[in-house]
C-alpha cells in the first residue's frame, strides 16, 4: 500500500492543495499550516463523499511486462515558450532534452484532488522510483507545467523545484509569462480549461480542467496520453521502460513487430474496473468476466472483414470509432453488397448498461447480439454458425487465442460471443463537462447555458422523464420503449412532393419527388418492438438511447432522419408527429430560441473525455485480410 498523505515530507504539500488549501506562494513549512478551504456549493451538483482515483492506490490487476506491448506514436509533442524557475525564457522542447518526458499540466491552488493533486502525486511517485533505479533517472525528465501564470510566477515554482533538485532524478517545474503565452500550449495539447468567475465577473481562482498527464519520447512524439481513470505510477513505467526496450531493438516498427498488436488493453480494462466519474460500477454476467485475452479477442473479432459472408464488412466499418462508434455521413447504414438498411447505425458507447438492447428491444445480452449480427443476411451475411466457426478455427491468426482466452476452450458460439461481448463492454465513456459539473462538484466545468440547459432538461422540457438522470450516474435512458411519432410518420404520414435525399458522404439536396417515379427506393415500414413481440401496443416503439457523447453521434433517431441535435430539439419541440399512439409525455414544449440553444449547450457539455483514448485503440487493430488476398 501506498504511503497516506499525513506521512508525506512537508515539501510536497502542495501535492494535497485540494486537502491542505495550500496557497502558490506559501513555503511548504507555511502551507501545512493553513487550514482546509471549504467549496461553496455548486447549484444542482451533489454533495458526496470524494472518491479517489485509482492512481493513489495499488493497482487491482497486474501492469504488464514491459515490452509485451507497443505505444504507437500519437501525434507530435507541440512546442511553445516557457519560463524556468530563475525567470529565463525557453522552449518547451528544450525542457524535454532527449528524456523520455512526462508532462502533467497542473496549478498549484487546485482544490480537486483527483486532478492536479493526483497529478503530482503520480509524478512523485515516479520520481521516488528514478532516484533508486540510475538507469530511469538518466533517461527521465518529469515536467510540471502551471496553467495559472498569474498565480505560479516562476518565483512560485522555484519553491516548488528546490525540493527535488539535485537529489538523484530529474522534476522541473515551469510556467509562462502570461495567459496569453499559455493558450496556444493548452491548445495544441488539447488541454481544456475554464477560468471559474462570480456573478460579478471576478475570478474566484478556480480553474475547471479535465485531467491529462503525457508521455513524450526523446524524439518529442507523444506515446501515451493518460486520465484519471488510468494514471497510475505503475502504469506510466511500464510503458517509460516499454519505449527504452523499443529504443533499443532499433526504433517503433521493429519493436512494434516483436510486440503484441492490441496497444490500450489495460486502459480498457482500468477504465472497466474504475469506471469513469457519472457512470455506475460495471458487472460483468457472471463466467463473462474482463480479462486481457477476452478484449484482445474481441477486439480482433470486431475489426476482422473475414467474418462477414463475402469477406468485405467487419464490425468497424459501420460502427466507425473515429465517428462515435457510428457512421456521420450516412443516415441509415449500408450492409452487404451496398444494400441500403432500415435503421441508423447506433453508437456503441457505454453498451454494458444497455438492457434491452438494440432499438427495437429484440435482444438482452451482449453475446447474443454478436450472433444476431454475424447471421443477419443484410448485415454480415453468413448463412449458418458452422460457417462461421469453421472460418475462426481454420484462420491461422486466431490459432490459441480462444483457447488463451477462455481456459483451453476453442472457438464455439459461446467463446465467440463471450470474446465479442467482452471488447464491446470496455467501450465506456464518461467524465465529461457535465459529469465533472454535477458529480464533481465543478462550478466552471459546465458553461452558463449548458447549466440552463440542464434545468430545462430535467424540468420544464421533460427530456429526463425518458433520458433519466439518477442522484450517483447519468445513463440518459431508462432502457424503455417509446412511440416517437416518427416510425408512425414513416408508415402511415403523407410525404411532402419534395423531399430532401442523401447522396452520400454528408451531402444531401432537395428534390421533387416526381422526377424521380420508378426510381426510387423500395418503400418499407419499420414498426419496431412489435417485430419482436408480435403486439399491436407495441407498434412504432423504439429504445430510449442513451446521450452521452451524443454531440459526435450524428444523424440521430432510428433511422437517422434527424440530422443536428438543433433538428432533434426542433422535433420535441413541435411535439414529434401527433397521433393516436403516440407516448403521452411527447407534446409541444413551446420552448423560445434561446431554451433550444441552452438545451443543445447542454448535450454538448455529454462528451466524454476520452473519446481519443478509444480511437487509438482502435487505430492500431488489426484488420484482418480482405478477400481475395490469401487467409
């Protein structure tokens, strides 16, 4: 276990800023006396009990050996101009050196201590590592950067370093000349952050800011970019000493080559295991439990074309990671051989809670779906499991890895679902503004319309008598059935003579209706939960789908027939498509333009922050081999 923070040396107090109320330009010996600053309350967020994150603990699984796995490079390290603790001036990428950096953006008066506090922590940690390990200390540099120049002043900082100067390792502390200086950084490094005001436009000091620590090599391209939820010391060594190994063997593609393809199965499995701040724990079905080999599995079955009929579609390419999981230039999906579907690509995020699932209610668990899938003639197209199967257990690249997986057993219907099932629950997503604004406590982590919005949701639009927010997590539904109005306009409205039609990648352009006779589309119905049940009550029912990150999941509705989240706000307003059977809670809202704005403020203020974390996942995947090109 971990040492408390009460046995902690008195230079690192301002570690515990958030417990401590540590002021910038207090001494440390002075900052241990000042007494814990109270937060006023933030209107509609709940007051709880912190939980700390899982980086000031001992791990609940074991890191991986160094080595095993590769950290593609995700982008270059952004440079910008910084002052060092005498007041000089220099650039960012010569305080990197030719050190493996890790970054952590942070200010000194910060008062969460599952951010900055968390942090420095973590960097402490390491730090105490490199001091007893000679080879980590010459090859490390850990580099805390201020966001709050006004406040860090390098004389600030310079408090700060003297602690850790020549004593074996490498801590550098730096700040900017001003805000102005900074912003490009904070930019180029997408660290996002809010400067917290009063009513009467006076800065309280606060700084609303969502966690991220980076790892940077000697050849400035930064490797891993690390949140709350995964930003443990352990973790961050592991992959410092996979890059060295790496370095050694001759660079990323020749380590790359010896290592193993999936590249963020441990931060799936952190995520699953500590799941993010709004989201309930996660359980998985009891023999379905989160093992490395099931996500790496799954992972592999989900972005593999072989398993479709013809060898052409996988998974991925419908449900597009780098699209929400969905696919935003189409407003229904395409299937095989170009065949048009009925409904929109749903997103995937957060599939674990989903109960039932699809959009018409047809399935309830997750292994389950995978096969419902795989058999569906439109979708992937094979005709029979044994066809499936037979391909898994011929395919030479998936040789042991059932039998890895699930304890010697090879591909059937349950490994393969299981494995499938497995990758899909990792697909979590939370602590977005809104979370770290109603969960966390964070007055300026929500804008003031995003805030109106919100009222507006959960009160006079009634958005949240259907998308529920409950008092410790938000899933956004109540995993019920609604008649909407539009797969009853689709069935039984007339359709306007001009109609605006899609013509792919976004693109989309009105047109009469009459010039187009004979060519068209074949008409069809969607009566969704009813497909399923066979009840006429059920007719027109489709799932409540869950919000978050529902800014980057567009078209929106079952069958993508609203474009914009303005277009959905629009709809409720008017009261969807007035009609018998319609859900009774769906009527006109009489909302004014400013209410849809703040309303749209607020579904924005649902992404999640690590969206990127989950496309770099995704990105380095393998693919499987197209048809035609061997097995």
């Amino acid at each position: 276990m971990y040492p408390s923070i009460a046995r902690f040396p008195k230079a690192l107090v301002f570690v515990f800023g958030c417990a401590l109320g540590a002021m910038p330009a207090a001494g440390a010996e002075e900052a241990a006396k000042v007494p814990a600053k109270t937060k006023e309350p933030v209107k509609g967020a709940i007051d709880r009990p912190q939980v700390l994150a899982p980086g000031y603990t001992a791990l609940s699984f074991d890191p991986p050996d160094a080595g095993t796995y590769s950290l593609p490079p995700i982008a270059p390290a952004p440079d910008g101009r910084v002052l060092k603790t005498d007041g000089s001036e220099a650039s960012l990428h010569d305080a990197f050196g030719d050190k493996y950096v890790v970054l952590s953006f942070i200010y000194s008066t910060c008062d969460d201590v599952n951010g900055c506090p968390l942090a420095t922590y973590v960097l402490y940690r390491l730090y105490q590592t490199m001091q007893k390990n000679p080879e980590l200390a010459e090859n490390m540099r850990l580099l805390s950067l201020s966001f709050d120049p006004q406040n860090d002043t390098p004389e600030v900082m310079r408090l700060y370093a003297e602690n850790f100067a020549g004593k074996g390792a490498d801590w550098l502390f730096l700040t900017t000349e001003s805000n102005d200086v900074l912003a490009p950084i904070l930019a180029d490094y997408g660290q996002g952050v809010n400067r917290v005001y009063n009513e009467e436009g006076e800065s309280t000091g606060q700084i609303s800011h969502v966690l991220r620590v980076f790892l940077i090599d000697p050849e400035r391209r930064i490797r891993n970019i690390y949140s709350v939820s995964f930003l443990h010391p352990d973790l961050v060594l592991a992959d410092v000493r996979t890059l060295m190994q790496e370095a050694a063997a001759g660079g990323y593609q020749a380590a790359a080559a010896k290592s193993k393809p999936p590249l963020r199965t441990r931060e799936l499995m952190a995520q699953a295991s500590h799941t993010p701040l709004g989201l309930p724990p996660l359980e998985a079905p009891e023999g379905q439990e989160i093992t490395a080999a099931r996500v790496d599995l799954g992972r592999k079955l989900f972005f593999d074309r072989r398993l479709s009929g013809n060898e052409t579609l996988s998974c991925a390419m419908c449900h597009i990671p780098e699209q929400g999981f969905t696919n935003n230039t189409m407003s229904r999906a395409v299937g095989m051989e170009g065949q048009s579907l009925r409904r929109n690509t749903a997103s995937l995020y957060n599939l674990a809670w989903q109960d039932p699932l699809y959009v018409d209610g047809r399935e309830r668990h997750l292994h389950t779906l995978t096969w419902s899938e795989l058999l569906d003639l439109k979708r992937m197209g094979n005709r029979s499991v044994g066809v499936v199967l037979d391909k898994l257990r011929g395919l030479p690249d998936y040789e042991d890895l059932f039998e890895d997986a699930f304890d010697g057993q090879s591909a059937d219907m349950v490994t393969t679902g299981v494995a499938m099932a497995t990758y899909l629950r990792t697909l979590v997503s939370g602590t977005s503004p809104f979370d770290r604004w109603r969960f966390g406590g964070e007055e300026g982590a929500m804008s003031p319309a995003a805030a109106r919005g919100y009222e507006l949701f959960t009160g006079r639009a009634g958005c949240a008598s259907c998308h529920e927010v409950s008092e410790d997590h938000a899933l956004f539904t109540d995993n019920q059935l609604h008649n909407t109005g539009i797969g009853w306009h689709h069935s039984m409205g007339k359709e306007p003579r001009r109609q605006v039609m899609e013509l792919g990648g976004g693109i989309r352009i009105e047109m009469d209706m009459d010039a187009l006779a004979g060519t068209e589309e074949r008409s069809y119905n969607d009566l969704g939960l009813y497909e399923a049940t066979q009840d006429p009550v059920d007719r027109w029912k489709f799932r409540t789908p869950g919000l978050r990150n529902v800014a980057e999941t567009a078209p929106y509705m079952h069958d993508g027939s609203l474009p914009t989240l303005e277009a959905v706000v629009e709809f409720y307003d008017q009261g969807g498509f007035e009609h018998p059977e319609q859900d009774e809670r769906i009527r006109p809202l009489g909302l004014s333009d400013a209410d849809k704005a703040d309303l749209v403020a607020f579904l924005k203020a649902l992404t999640g922050d690590n969206l990127r974390l989950l496309e770099a996942d995704a990105e380095a995947a393998p693919v499987g081999v197209p048809a035609g090109e061997g097995s």
